[in-house]
C-alpha cells in the first residue's frame, strides 16, 4: 500500500502600518481601526471573529443557518509562572447565536467543538482559550 503525502493549505495574510497611524491591507484598503485600539484589542477581536467564521464555515457544511452571532473576549496578560516574557495567560471567550433548526446535544457538541478548534486565532495562542457558549438562549456545555 502506497500512501501519498497531502499538503497543506496554505494561507497568507499581510497588512500595513503607515506613518499616519492607519492598518492597511495588501491591497491598500484602509482597515478601520480607533487609534485607541491595542494590540491586545485587537488579539481579542481577532480571536472572537475567528471563532465565529469557523462556526460559520462548519455549520454552513453541516446545514444549519446561523441567525445571528455576537460575542466578547477578556484576556489576562503576565508573566507566566514559568518565568519568562509576558504573555496572554488567559483568555475567555463568550460566544451568543442563534441556530436554525435546533439541533441535538451531540451535533451541537461536535459543532461547537469544531468551531473552536478550526480557528487559528485560538489554536496560535499558548493559554488554550476558555469557550463558553449560548445557543438559543441556553448555555451550552462549561
């Protein structure tokens, strides 16, 4: 039996920081962003879209429509009790959307667990996120 190496997808991402203080994208476009946004802002806005693009991307795959989304994200940056440089330490994301049709525990379960695991933003930071999902209106796992 013969096996044959797949590889990776491959995905780049380049934005610009100009002397005026603008983010831009590749391709010129202006990234709109307060001034007062930190980095830090930014992670966690990042990690909060990621998520709920990687929701989207996995139920759209599995049949379900996604009425509406939100979410918010807090992180704690230190020095780890390893030592060493500052990093995020901790970050909690909370997660609301709604669903149609509702779906079972265990379809919920994988969706979910899928969404969470497929973002990048998530699986690049060294503290593993804590998720903590509403779907319609419940809480949904810990």
């Amino acid at each position: 039996m013969r096996f044959v190496a797949i590889r990776a997808k491959k995905f780049r991402y380049a934005v610009e920081f100009d002397e005026a203080g603008e983010l831009r994208e590749e391709d010129g476009v202006a990234l709109e962003t307060a001034p007062e946004w930190s980095p830090e802002h930014l992670l966690l806005a990042a990690l909060v879209r990621c998520t709920l693009k990687s929701l989207r991307y996995n139920a759209r795959n599995s049949g379900v429509d996604i009425r509406s989304t939100s979410g918010s994200a807090r992180a704690l940056v230190t020095r780890p009790r390893s030592g060493g440089r500052y990093a995020v330490v901790e970050a909690k994301v909370d997660l609301n959307v709604e669903l149609e049709p509702d779906l079972g525990e265990v379809e919920l379960s994988d969706l979910l667990e899928f969404a969470e695991r497929d973002c990048f933003i998530g699986s690049s930071l060294t503290a593993e996120p804590q998720y903590r999902w509403t779907v319609n209106g419940r809480a949904v796992g810990s």
